[in-house]
C-alpha cells in the first residue's frame, strides 16, 4: 500500500500537565521531516481531563505552530487509529506508557493502533519520571448529587422492601436494591453507583437477614447470596455508570454539532464582511454569555478598532487596547489564561488565515465564575475557525467582485473604443470623401451627381449626429435622467420620430397603423421619440429594399403598447434579451453587423425611467421582429376629458 504523498504527524496528548516535553519533541519532529504536525487528546468518559489543563496544552501547541484537536470516545486507540487512517498521517507520537504493577489491567495503545493502521510509524518518547510514578487517577471531590442519589434510592428501596417483605422471598427482595442502584447508576454516575451498591447490601444484611437488626450472618447460604448481590450490583452500577457516560458525551456532543451546524448556516447567509461581523459578537455573547467586541484596523491603522460589538459599545482602557494590539501584530492570543496581558479581564484571540490576521475577538472573561469557554475550549477553537473562514470567503467575494467590474470596465471601455471608431470614422470618410470630390471636381460634375454627394453628406452627418446624440443618452443615463412628463398622444411619438430619421426612410415604406382612439400618455416626449428612433433605425437598417415597416398602437389592460414590425431577419429568441446590453451587435439580427449597439440599450434605459418595459418578438407569420414598448396607462385630468 502506497503512502499519500502529503505526510503529517500526530502527536497523542494525555490529559495531564507533563504533556509539554512531548508536544516539544513532536514539534522538533515534524520541524525536521518539513511536515505539518497536530495535537490530538482523546477525551473519555471514565477519566475527563480539567479544563485548565487542555487550556493550557492548546496555548503550547499554537505556540509551536501546530494544530489542536479533541477526540471523544471510549478507547484511545481505536479514536488516534481512525483519526491517522482519516488524516492520512504519515508518522504518531506518543509517550511511554507508565510501569504497572502484574496486577493492574495494562493499556497497550501503540500495539492495538500498529495493528489497526500498518502504514504508521509510531514514535515512542520516554515519559517524565512524575508520569511513571502517577498510577491511580486523580478523583475529584464528589458533589452532592453523587451523596443525595445513592442516599435516596437506598431509602427508597429499603421502605419498598420493607413493604413487600411479608409477600416476597428473600432472594427477591435484593432485586429491589438492584434496581435502586441501576437508577443510581444512570442518574449519578459510577461512583454514585458503587456507593449505592454497598449502602443496598448492608441495608439488605441489616434489615431482611437473620438475625435481623444486625450484621450477623448465620447461615452460609446468606453469605454468598449478600456477596453475589454485592457484585452484581457493583458490575450493574459500572455498566450503569458507563451508559450514562456516554448518553452525557453523545448529549454535548449534539448539542455542539447543532451549535456549529447553526453558526455555519449563518455564517453562509451573511452577504458581506459587517453581517459577519455581527454573526461573530452576536453568538459569541448569546450561546457563551459572554460580552464581545470584533477589533480590526482600517486601512493602514496600526492601532485595531471596534468594528462590532454585543451588547453594546464596550469600555475598553488602554491597556486592554495594547492587549488586542498585541495579539493583531503578532497573531497570538493574549489575556486572562494566556502569558501575555493575563491580569486583564478581556482574552484577545486573533482570526488568522494564509493571508494574515483578518481581526481581533475580544471576550470579557470572568475568572471567579469559569464558564463554557473553561470547559469546551476545543468547540471554541472550532467555532473561531469557522469564524476565520467565513471573513476569508467575504474577502475573496469582494476582490472577484472588484475583479468583474475592472474587466466589465475594461470590455466596455475597448467596445466603446472600438464602435467610436466605426461609427464616427464611418460617416466621417464618406463625408470627406463627398466634400473632396465636390471640391476637386465641381466643373466636371452633373447636376445630378452634386446633388447625390451633397445628399450623401447631409444623410451621414445625420447618421453621426443621431449617434453623438446616443453617446450623450447614455451620459444622461449613466447620471440620472430627470424626467419631464407631460400628455402626448401616441400618434405624435410616431410622427415625431420619422420626421427626425427623414431621408433614411426613402428605403422603406411606412403602414401608419395607429388609431386615433389611443389614449394619451404622460411620458417625457423627447425620450420616448428617441427610443422610438432607435428602434426604427434599427428597422430600416435590417430591412430588405422597399420592405414594408409598420406602426401600430393597443392598450392591453391598464398599459399602453407601441409596436414596430419589420421583414428583416428577425431575432432568434436566445437573443432576445442579449440584443438589449451594451455594444452587443450581432450579424443576423435585428442590431445588425454595422450597429453601435448602443441604441436598444438606450431605448431600454429611457422606457423603464418611465416604469415600462421594451420587448421584442417574432413578426407576422414569423417573418421579422415585431418591437413592443408598453408604457403605464395613466388615467389624464378632467380638463382634457372636457376638451375632448
């Protein structure tokens, strides 16, 4: 089996202080090979870890330059054997295992992980001498539910017993101490169990066995029914204890998934770099209780701001602001639990990325009442990685959004370089040449022929002069356009917009197919001509010799429609909303190959300022376009009903 070409090393952390010189000897490891390297603790029910101590062992890892992880489960070798199968690790770390007496059941972690994983190489470091001499675990104080339960259900069950005992054989009477210490067992723990355990047998000896009210046994038989229930009910306390155990881990461990699962969503919701921001102080302060304030500098500040914050504006003094200095320059937490700035209240911890720190989360931290962040500080972790993501994905968004629009500018910018060319040399030529042939050979030329060239000049400086007049449109446009409404009728708009395009018409014929019955529209009348305008250019320009060109107007519920119909080519129906952009021109179609592909772009602009809308479809028996611009139907005052 190959090996991945990417290695990593992982490096078991026990839960215990001593742990440093291990990381240490991980960190030089992987700093030889070049490779990455993590920290992994495996978390298990039976001997959780202080929450300090994993503090304090995440804080040396980061410091080192590696990555912190905390597993859940019930064995240690079985989580670091799928972790290095999944990580893909190349080499594992870990400590010596402590010397055992022959009597104690011995843990051989690095055997069952070789034999689960056999592409790992496993490097095994010499453990402290206070981790060879540690054999028992430290047990914490019990608390009170773990005095109150076993208490009570003892009690219980006694009363129970006692009630029953008439009616019952001995022997049954033990099933009702068993399952006292059963629901002992689930509600508080092992420990709670094992006290239940002996609290049940000697009630049970004291109360039920003769003689009674003593812990005499007479009878053989007795003792070994006590020692059998004793047993079985320490193996069912244990058994007991470790389903809740995990029923707990599987509970937090829930709860966390939905917690990040949450966050995430938001985070994936959020449309810019503030809403983050806000998602950021807002969970931290909400799901940790915690106050919150989000720091970064603007520009070239060197000196970080608060940019966010929940609840409220907080006070920060100047130390705590050379604190989050600190931490933005040099990418490492500081505050309470930290080396550096510890006797201030608020913990700095900074949002890194490959880029460099993206901002500062500052956390008002109670040291006399530890909360979440003391005993989840790997979710923590975890949720400030999240945090850091969704500020880098923000940032990637906005420079591929600038990106687009420098290369939107730079297409507009080269089409408009290159219609300018066409469309002003164009005209231009032909009118240098006709004035230089009028110049040079005016002896020489019929009447005729002067009145064609000059015809020719007055026809392209009018062409030029219509598409000046675009190019200022869309100046107008791109600024704003005030819109100067007044009532006009339809018929006015059409006659106005031929009576501009003048000699251009002479290749077409006209059908005027508007009535008189359309109402008047309260439009601005320059615009709505010049839109006009540009769709009947368009027209002209694609339509065949002597073609036929129509003119029509119907209302259509509470909207007045104009209509342009031509024989030319037509517009496939994949074009049909393209024709309208900027500078597109095609070469079949209605904008035709000698276009700017300004003027449908301005047609459009110049309706919708008048909340309409310009479509286009096939024509009469499918053969050219048929151009629709349907305007809002605006009921005129009562002087001009009284008029009419």
């Amino acid at each position: 089996m190959d090996r991945p070409e990417n290695v990593q090393v992982l490096v078991a952390v026990p839960g215990r202080p001593d742990a440093a010189a291990l990381i240490r000897t991980a960190a030089q490891i992987a700093r030889r090979r070049g490779a990455g390297w993590q920290a992994v603790h495996v978390e298990t029910p039976r001997r959780p870890t202080p929450p300090e101590v994993l503090e304090a062992l995440s804080h040396q890892v980061g410091q080192l330059g590696g990555e912190w992880c905390v597993l859940t489960g019930e064995r240690v070798s079985d989580e670091l054997a799928d972790y290095a199968r999944r990580s893909r690790a190349d080499s594992l770390v870990i400590g010596r295992a402590a010397r055992r007496p022959w009597y104690w059941p011995r843990m051989n972690v690095r055997g069952d992980v070789l034999s689960s994983v056999e592409t790992l190489d496993i490097v095994v470091v010499a453990g402290t001498p206070a981790a060879r001499r540690r054999l028992w675990p430290r047990w914490s104080r019990p608390t009170r539910r773990e005095w109150y339960w076993p208490l009570g259900s003892v009690a219980l069950a006694l009363v129970m017993a006692w009630l029953v005992a008439r009616q019952m054989d001995l022997a049954n009477l033990s099933m009702i101490f068993l399952g006292a210490v059963l629901v002992t067992a689930i509600g508080a723990g092992a420990r709670a169990a094992m006290l239940a355990a002996v609290l049940s047998a000697l009630a049970y000896n004291f109360f039920f066995t003769s003689p009674r009210f003593s812990l005499e046994i007479i009878e053989q038989g007795e003792i070994l029914t006590i020692g059998l229930f004793l047993l079985v009910a320490l193996i069912g306390g244990l058994l007991g204890g470790a389903l809740r155990r995990r029923m707990t881990a599987l509970r937090e461990s829930r709860h966390q998934i939905r917690q990040l699962l949450t966050t995430a969503r938001a985070l994936s919701a959020a449309p810019d770099r503030a809403g983050i921001r806000e998602i950021i102080v807002s969970t931290v302060a909400h799901d940790w209780s915690l106050p919150c304030a989000f720091l970064e500098c603007e520009g070239t500040a060197v000196i970080p701001t608060v940019s966010a914050a929940h609840p409220g504006e907080p006070a920060l003094d100047a130390v705590t602001i050379e604190a989050a200095t600190w931490s933005y320059h040099h990418a490492e937490p500081s505050g309470p639990g930290t080396a550096m700035f510890s006797d201030q209240r608020w913990r700095m911890v900074p949002l890194v990325d490959a880029s460099g720190v993206l901002g500062v989360v500052a956390m008002a931290i109670d040291e006399r009442r530890p909360g979440r962040e003391r005993r989840e500080p790997a979710l923590l972790d975890t949720l400030f990685r999240l945090f850091a993501a969704a500020l880098t994905r923000a940032a990637l968004v906005e420079a591929l959004s600038d990106a687009r629009l420098a290369e939107g500018n730079e297409r507009l910018r080269a089409a408009l370089l290159s219609s300018v060319s066409h469309d002003l040399r164009t005209p231009l030529a032909s009118i240098i040449g006709s004035a230089s042939t009028l110049r040079d050979l005016d002896g020489s030329l019929s009447g005729d022929d002067r009145q064609e060239l000059l015809e020719a000049v007055l026809g392209e400086s009018e062409r030029l002069d219509r598409y000046i007049q675009n190019l200022l449109d869309m100046t107008r446009l791109g600024h704003g356009l005030s819109i100067k409404r007044d009532w006009v009728a339809a018929g006015d708009l059409f006659e106005g917009a031929l009576t501009r395009l003048g000699r251009a018409l002479s290749r077409v014929h006209i059908l005027r197919g508007w009535g008189d019955n359309l109402p008047l529209l309260h439009v601005h009348a320059a615009l709505i001509e010049q839109a006009l305008v540009n769709i009947l250019e368009n027209a002209i320009r694609l339509s065949p010799e002597q073609g036929q060109i129509t003119l029509a107007g119907h209302t259509d519920g509470d909207r007045v429609c104009l209509c342009v119909q031509d024989e030319g080519p037509g517009v496939p129906e994949a074009l049909r909303e393209s024709i309208f952009e900027r500078f597109f021109t095609g070469e079949k179609t209605d904008v035709g190959p000698h276009g700017s592909g300004l003027g449908l772009t301005i047609c459009r602009s110049m309706v919708r300022a008048h909340g309409g809308e310009v479509t286009v479809t096939d024509g009469p028996n499918g053969q050219g376009a048929t151009f629709i611009i349907s305007l809002p139907l605006i009921a005129p005052p009562e002087a001009f009903d009284h008029d009419d």
